[in-house]
C-alpha cells in the first residue's frame, strides 16, 4: 500500500464528508500542517470507515478557526481508510482492521502494517507532543479516553477529554499502544458517529491541545480521573449464531445489552438466553491471550449469566461489529495513586518529557 504525504490540505478537502475523501486522496493520507510552535499534534481518524467523529471535527476544527490564521502549533493528520469510509463501513471483508496494524502487533509485516512503519517512523521525526487516535462506539458508551501508559503526562492528556480514562493493553497494533513508545498517546472513543456532542467535544479537545505549551508531569489526582484496566476480551463462538431480542437463534442477546456499558454488573446478570449451539458461546480471553471465560460467565441454566463483578465496555447491537471485532471489553477498577509506571514499556525518555522551552521540539 502507497503512502501519500503532503504539507498543505488539498483544495476543497474540508468540504468533503469521510464518505467523499476517497475522491480527492484515493487511499491513506498523512497531511503536514504548520503552525507557531513546530512541534506538532499528531492525530489520526478514521482508521475504522464508519467513525467519522474525528475527521468531522478536524475539519470543523480547520474551517471555523484556522481557515485564514495560523495554527497555534502544528498539526499532523493521518487519514486511514477511506475505502471503507466510502461504504460507511468499519472495514472492508477483504481487509484487515488498520488499527491492528501498527508496530508491535502481529498484522506489522503485511501491507497496512509496513505503511503504518513508514506513517511511525515520520512522526518520530516530527517528535509530537502527543499523538490521538478518534474513534467511535455502535452502542452507548460514554465518551471516555483508553490510554497504554499510567504515567501523569498520559493521565492528564486523556483527562483534557473525560474523567473516565481506560487503560488497555490489548489488541496489540493499535496506533496509541505503538506510539505510547515516543510520545503521550491517548485513544478518544466519542459516542456514536454522527452525534454533534461528540464532534463538538472532540473539536474542544483538539483546540485544547493545540494551545498547550507541554502536557505536566504533575500527578492527577483521583477525583480528575476515574481509571480502569481492561482486563479481557469477549467474543462469540464463531459457530455460534446470534441476534437480540426474543429471536431463533443460538444466542439471543437482551435487546438492550449496551446499556450495561460502564456498569459495575453484580453476579447473576443475564445477558442473554441460549438455545442452542456452542456449549461455551462466548469465549473471553485475558491479555495473554489465555481463556477465562469461566471466571466471568456460566452457560448452564439456558442463561449466559455473570459469575463475579464485571463492568463491560463497547457492547454494541452491530452484528457485524461483533464478528469484525469482539462482543465487548470487560474492566477493572485501578487506584492508580498507588501505581504511577505499571508497564512493561521503558519509561518515556527525558528528552521527551521535557518540553519546558516554548517553541522549541522536547526531543
């Protein structure tokens, strides 16, 4: 796959929905924009066709402020799948998800993972201050940020968006786990596509970052920032047949499952009724990739029933989403004043932290 890269927007670019870009750019696109202090803001949309938030918002963002002045700091933007944005879809059959793709996770060596080597090794040049990726939901979730690192400068960064902060380390390739290596990163996942809430807050929170002079070190205190660990993954069998509502089908999922997103569920909560198939329908995998299914769920009342607190995230009614990608994510509670660098990652460099020189790249 061909990476373009530019150092200015081509004309007309802002008027386009995602739905269009692959009109004017063709395929992935990084865009150089250049602004008082050198040092940029990368961010990336749309690696996901159908979460449109974050491009609505840059370009919002580009028309309302800075069509005619100069950006406060520089912005670098990397516009993902367009192909699938055509087709308001997540991704397309034959391709792989591109938020898998980046260094470190096990899609690197394909196509999409060599042009996000190329797409990391540019911005480690450029040095950023932070690097975001936008994302949607396609169930209710609240707008929240998921970060790689529990350090002060990754918890301040995700808290300029939400007070409620996941941290994850799986699936391996995403663009935040990649980058957490050179700089601050920070995931923003902003409600449904589409929503204006969530195009206005993400819009906010980018003008915030583009008028910081550095992210602090200082530490954040827990009444700033409510953190959680994702601690597993959920899928369903992929011989399970599944739907929602009182449908024939091995699985009937409760027709409102994603209003228990971000609700501390006690044992016993059905999410759903089996009549038939797997004798294990889901399947929850821990971040080693070992399954653990039973010790959140049992299959064997004709119930798929929880059998411990849990609080589950990104459950959505999109059947497709489900089979793309998994049914949801399962969270832990962090008291993350007890633990400032619980990672297996290097710390930041110290050239990196410091950004104490206005004007000046802090590495």
């Amino acid at each position: 796959m061909k990476l373009t890269e530019l150092d200015h927007l081509p004309a007309g670019l802002l008027e386009l929905p995602a739905t269009e870009l692959h009109k004017a750019l063709g395929g992935s696109t990084l865009i150089h924009l250049q602004g008082r202090n050198p040092q940029p803001l990368f961010v990336t949309v749309l690696q996901h066709g159908n979460e449109t938030t974050g491009w609505d918002a840059v370009r919002r963002l580009l028309k309302s402020h800075y069509e005619f002045d100069q950006l406060p700091r520089s912005l670098s933007i990397l516009i993902g799948n367009t192909e699938a944005a055509k087709h308001r879809l997540r991704r397309l059959d034959d391709q792989l998800d591109y938020n898998r793709c980046w260094p470190g996770g096990r899609h690197e060596d394909s196509d999409i993972g060599k042009m996000f080597q190329q797409v990391t090794d540019r911005v480690r040049s450029h040095v950023p201050i932070a690097a975001i990726d936008f994302h949607n939901n396609t169930g209710l979730n609240p707008h929240y940020a998921a970060i790689n690192r529990i350090r002060p400068e990754f918890l301040r960064l995700a808290s300029y968006f939400s007070s409620k902060v996941v941290y994850f380390t799986m699936p391996q390739g995403t663009q935040s786990l990649s980058l957490s290596k050179l700089c601050p990163s920070a995931t923003l996942e902003c409600g449904q596509a589409g929503e204006i809430h969530g195009t206005d807050h993400s819009m906010g929170f980018l003008e915030t970052c583009l008028h910081l002079d550095n992210i602090p070190t200082t530490p954040v205190g827990p009444e700033d920032v409510h953190l959680f660990h994702m601690v597993a993954t959920v899928r369903v069998h992929e011989d399970a047949l599944f739907g929602f509502g009182h449908v024939p089908t091995d699985i009937a999922f409760r027709e409102n499952l994603d209003v228990l997103n971000f609700q501390e569920l006690t044992a016993g909560i059905s999410l759903g009724e089996i009549n038939g198939g797997p004798a294990q329908p889901l399947v929850a995998t821990d971040i080693d990739g070992v399954d653990v299914t039973k010790q959140y769920f049992r299959f064997d009342r004709g119930q798929i029933e929880t059998v411990r607190e849990i609080m589950p995230s990104m459950l959505t009614p999109d059947r497709r989403v489900i089979q793309q990608d998994c049914l949801c994510y399962l969270m832990d509670r962090v008291h993350f004043e007890d633990h400032i660098e619980v990672t297996d990652h290097d710390p930041l460099p110290e050239s990196i932290r410091r950004s104490d020189r206005p004007g000046e790249p802090s590495l």
